[in-house]
C-alpha cells in the first residue's frame, strides 16, 4: 500500500523489529549509482513539498492522506515528520525520503518505507511527488529498500498491497521483481469504506529480475491508427458493446451493457498485459482519435506459443474496411516481433462480417467447429477457424 504523510496511522508496534535509531543520523542512507536516487532521512526543508504531494489528486484518490476537502498542511506535514522520526527510534516504520532530480535539480521527491512485522516479513509502501512521476525514480528506490531489506535486515518476505486500479504503484512494484498474487476483495480501508486491493510478494529466495508486463505497441496504417485504450474510450466501448449485432455474436457481454461494464473491460485488458498473458489496442481514428474499435491478442506466454485475434467495431466504423487494416497490423506487429508461431481468428459461421474481415486480412479458412458457440438466442452456431496461410 502506498506510504502517505498520514499523522494518524497506527503505533509501531510496542517489540522493535529491529535496533532503535537515532534520527536523523542514523538513518541509512541508500544510494543508486546508476541512477543516482538517493533514500535519506526526512528533513524539515521537505515539508512544503510534502504538502504538495498529498494535496494531489491521484494521492487523494489511491491513499487515505488526511484532510483530502480541506487539504493537507503544513501543521499535517509536520506531525508526519514526528511519525517518522518515532518510527526509527522505535524500530519500525522506518520512513525515508526520496531523493531525485526534480524540476530541474535534486531535492525531495516522496516518501518509501518498510513496516516490519516480525517473523521476517514487512510491507513496503511508497508515495511520489507529482513532479518526479515517469522517470522510474520510484521503481529504483523500491529496488533499494528491497534489497535492504533483504540484505541488511534479512527479511524474508516483503509485500505490496494498493487499491485495484492503481497501476502506477503495480508497475512499480512489477518492475522491482514482486510477483503479482491476486485481488482480494474489501482488503483496503479507504476513507470508511473497504475497497478491492491487490496483493504482490517478492521472497528472498527470488530473483529480483522484473516482472514480464506487455504493453499495446502504437501501430499506424493509412486509415487507423491503433493504441492502448484509455478511461476517456469507455463511452465509445459501451455504445458498441450494446449494439444489437454485437450483443448477438458476443454473448458473454454483459446484457444491458452499461459504463460500468465498460470500465470493467479496461481493467480486464489491462490485467491481461500485467500478466504478460495479452495484448490489447484501440483502434482509432487518425487524425480524432476517436475510438473505431478494438483488436486483442490472447493466448501470449503459453507454452505453444499460439494466440488467438479477437476484434469488435463500433456501429459507426462497420462496412470501411478498418477493423480489417487494424487485424492487419496487429498480425504483422506479431510477426515481425516473433511472439507468435501460430495466429488464429474464430469466427461464427453466420457472422458474415467478422468472417469477411479475417479473409480481408490476410486469413484462410482452415476448419470448422460444430455447435460450439453460444449465441445470444441461446442457439449454438458453428465456429469457423482461419490461420495464416
């Protein structure tokens, strides 16, 4: 879970993890030569921008910061410093501050710490300054208290929790090698509510390589562009995937399909990339960007090196012949990138469109599959299966 500048978080607890410290003296300073990040103690030439840090959105939106209406002082920053100091005479929390190029010079840029909990287990939890964002800063001070923690400390398991949809800290956390254990629900308590969280653990028996995580590589023809969806698409999704001729052929959509549905289709597809597992673009206008469709790959990183394209159009983008020059792309990407050794496209055998749409793409018809799609009428329609040639 991320770490905040929270005054109200529980005491340390009363048995130190490990020895007292002094503060700030004999706070361990860790230092990245690669990349020169720095973790140090906390100083109180930090507090300002510790008050920007939780008065921004995305903290208030993924962590429990207090005062998120009637924002975050300098009062609130000052008592956090005293939790950190508490924390390393104590002997957990232990608190640093990190430090990076920000703005053009090194100075304050979040906060990451260890929350020791006996038996050689600890939590990490980290928070970034707005301005320091996109540079990996955070994926390299996790590698640094990790490696402390099992270097130094000896810890045996460390983990990592934060609320589902925060893929900013589950990049983070990929990155410095945890493995990804699953949701669990109502696992976060999030201003009075219990909010689904993700759980991911790194052990000292590991190594400490980075998790695989596929990312959507933009591809461009003359008439489509394709990029990874994003929240501003769902819209779009839920138009098309409340169409008649959609809801048809894809009887797994939710029936109605609301936005609700649609913002549950963008974590799913971005799930599947966090597992190495799929591939997902949206298929966009060129010049708006406006959403067409999409095209997915599924079936990456299975032993058989095989995968399967699936695609839907929007209404308005039906009979122009893009969803086929997206398929066409995609089929390329995955070719000249040799992450497939066999492509496959299945399609309803009355699904005339989508069946046009494999042949216009470069497939072959290769087989047949009786009875073995559900419809939305309840009837099985035979699957008719397409390869490249």
């Amino acid at each position: 879970m991320d770490a905040v500048p929270e005054p109200d978080r529980p005491s340390p607890p009363a048995e130190p993890r490990q020895p007292a410290r002094s503060f700030p003296d004999g706070v361990p300073v860790l230092v990245d030569p690669t990349s020169g990040v720095a973790l140090r103690a906390h100083q109180e030439a930090d507090i300002g921008s510790i008050v920007e840090m939780a008065n921004d959105q995305e903290m208030i939106r993924f962590t429990v910061v207090p005062n998120p209406e009637g924002g975050y002082t300098e009062s609130d920053a000052a008592d956090f410093l005293r939790l950190v100091r508490t924390g390393w005479e104590a002997g957990s929390p232990l608190i640093w501050a990190i430090e990076a190029d920000r703005d053009g010079r090194v100075q304050y840029g979040g906060n990451i710490d260890l929350r020791l909990e006996g038996d050689g287990i600890a939590e990490v939890g980290f928070a970034l300054h707005p301005g320091a964002r996109g540079r990996s800063i955070m994926s390299n001070a996790l590698r640094l208290v990790r490696d402390y923690g099992f270097d130094v400390l000896g810890l045996r398991v460390i983990r990592w929790r934060a609320a589902v949809g925060n893929w900013a800290s589950r990049r983070v956390a990929a990155a410095a090698g945890f493995r990804f254990d699953g949701s669990v629900r109502r696992l976060l308590g999030h201003r009075g509510e219990l909010v689904d969280g993700w759980l991911a653990t790194i052990t000292s028996d590991d190594d400490r390589l980075p998790q695989q995580w596929s990312e959507p590589t933009p591809l461009r023809g003359p008439r489509v562009m394709l990029r990874a969806f994003v929240d501003s698409d769902v819209d779009r999704i839920a138009e098309a995937c409340s169409d008649p001729d959609s809801q048809r052929w894809l009887a797994a959509l939710p029936f109605p399909y609301e936005i609700r549905d649609a913002h549950g289709y963008l974590l799913a597809i971005r799930e599947l990339a966090a597992l190495g597992r799929g591939l997902t673009w949206c298929a966009a206008d060129p010049a708006t960007g406006r959403c067409h469709g999409s095209v997915g790959v599924e079936g990456l990183g299975g032993y058989a090196r095989r995968v399967e394209i699936g695609y839907w159009t929007h209404p308005d983008a039906r009979g122009r012949g893009l969803t086929a020059e997206a398929v066409r792309l995609v089929t390329a990407h995955l070719e000249t990138a040799e992450l497939a050794d066999s492509i496959m496209i299945r399609c309803a055998a009355r699904n005339t469109a989508s069946r046009h749409v494999a042949l216009a793409a470069g497939y072959r018809k290769v087989g047949m599959l009786r009875a073995s799609e559900p419809l939305r009428d309840g009837t099985l329609a035979d699957l008719v299966l397409y390869a490249r040639p």
